[in-house]
C-alpha cells in the first residue's frame, strides 16, 4: 500500500520503518523537508535526528504534507496533537478525501508544565476534531495509548499480551487499520466502536503518563484481561 506517515519525531520514523519492513511503500510528510534534514538536535520527545535516520532509510521519501499525501491511499498521523490539525489542514482536503487517516496523536497539553494535561477532553478529542475537520476523510484513532517501539514491536513487551484500541466510524476504515495492526503483531485488537470513543483512549493519558513516571520507563502496555 502506499502510506504517507506525518510526522518526523519519535513516532513518525518508527512506524515508517515498521511499514517499509512489510513492504510498504512509505514516504513521510514534514512542514519543510530540508528544514527537517538539516535538524541537528533529537526531537522534543526524544530520539535521533530525522537526518541520521534518514540516512539508514533511504527507502524512505520525505515530502511535504501535502505532497505525500497526494500520492498515498492511506495516511498515518503521527504529529504533535498540538499541530495534527495544521499538519492535515496542510496536506489539503482534497488529499486526504476518501483516505484513512490512522490518527496516532495525542492532544497533550504542556502550557502547564509536566505533567500535560488534555484539550481537548471529556467532551470532545482529537480524533473527533480531526474528524469533524476532514469529514471526507476516515479517521482511526489507534496506538496511541503505547510507546513508538511498542506500537512497531508488540513482541518486546510480555510476549505481545497486551492490548490495542481501534475508534473510528467507517467499518471498512477500521478494518484496513486492524489489518496492518495484526501485521505489526498486535494480537488483541479491542474495536471500541465510533470515533467519539477516542475520548477514552486519549483520556488513558494521564494514567499512561504516571505509569512511565513510576516504573521509570515506557516499556509497558495496557493488557485489557477479560
Ligand atoms: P512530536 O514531537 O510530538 O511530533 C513531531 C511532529 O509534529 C513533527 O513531524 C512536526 O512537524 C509535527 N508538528 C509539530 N508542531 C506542528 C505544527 N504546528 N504544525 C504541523 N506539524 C507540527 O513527536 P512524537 O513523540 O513522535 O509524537 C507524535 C505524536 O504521537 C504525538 O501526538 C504524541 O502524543 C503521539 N504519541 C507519541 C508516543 C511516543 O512514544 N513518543 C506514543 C504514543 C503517542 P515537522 O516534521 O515539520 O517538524
């Protein structure tokens, strides 16, 4: 298939890797292609620079929002909440229309200090906004209750007994998702039903966010036992 992956942090470059390794064909989107080539320091959340990746992928194509949206079936978001919305008005309606966008970002609210809180919550999320936003587009809310390793490598982490949740309205858009997610390894794959459910899933945040803090690390998952 080919995927448009947005974002060039720590998310984006993994799961762009995870998907050439399934033999996808994956081009990442990014504000200014050079401008992010020509980055020096680790992302705010961590990792290497996009060029050092980069350079051990050169499988890879990195383009505008826009352009890599235009030639892809299917877009991956994997930008800052605070800017998923610029980054896909970027992109342009018209390239996103009939696309699933598999929406892995989290509204996470810094302007508080550490820990973030969530704007939008409670009553409204990301995924909803996103939705409402591109209302030709078919937005999966996923993944994003897991670490960027986790999310590419399941296995690392109790053998892969742990859980993921898919939210979004169209059946088919979800089951598109669910399938690259079974190729990535995910094994217990919770369908929480229309995308007003990402709500829930984004709201695990906080929870997410004090684990990390306790155990001192984020190699952890959630394991819905029933
Ligand atoms: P990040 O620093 O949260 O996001 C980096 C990406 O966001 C870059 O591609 C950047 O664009 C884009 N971006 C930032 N502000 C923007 C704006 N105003 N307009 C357009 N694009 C903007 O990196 P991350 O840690 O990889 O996280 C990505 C998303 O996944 C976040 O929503 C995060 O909450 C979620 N998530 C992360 C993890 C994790 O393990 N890190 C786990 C679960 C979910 P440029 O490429 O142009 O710089």
């Amino acid at each position: 298939m080919k995927i448009a992956v947005f974002g060039t942090g720590m998310v984006g470059p993994s799961v762009a890797g995870a998907l050439v390794k399934l033999g996808h064909d994956v081009v990442v989107g990014t504000r200014d292609p050079q401008a992010t080539l020509t980055r020096t320091g680790a992302g705010p959340t961590g990792g290497i620079p996009f060029a050092q990746w980069h350079a051990e992928h050169s499988d890879v194509s990195l383009a505008t929002f826009a352009e890599a949206a235009a030639g892809s079936e299917l877009i991956v978001n994997a930008t800052n909440g605070d800017g998923s919305l610029a980054a896909l008005r970027a992109a342009g309606a018209a390239n996103l229309a009939g696309k699933v966008i598999m929406d892995l970002a989290n509204p996470l609210d810094f302007s508080q200090g550490f820990p973030p809180s969530l704007n939008p919550v409670n009553t409204d999320s990301l995924g909803e906004q996103i939705q409402r936003a591109f209302p030709g587009a078919r937005v999966v809310k996923t993944l994003n209750t897991m670490n960027a390793r986790l999310m590419v490598d399941p296995g690392s982490v109790a053998g892969g007994d742990h859980s993921v949740f898919v939210s979004g309205d169209d059946a088919e858009a979800k089951t598109v998702v669910a399938g690259l997610l079974a190729d990535l390894g995910h094994r217990d794959i919770i369908d929480l039903g229309g995308i007003s459910t990402a709500r829930g899933t984004e709201m695990l945040l906080p929870i997410w966010l004090r684990l990390m803090g306790a155990f001192g690390n984020a190699d952890f998952n959630f394991k819905i036992a029933r």
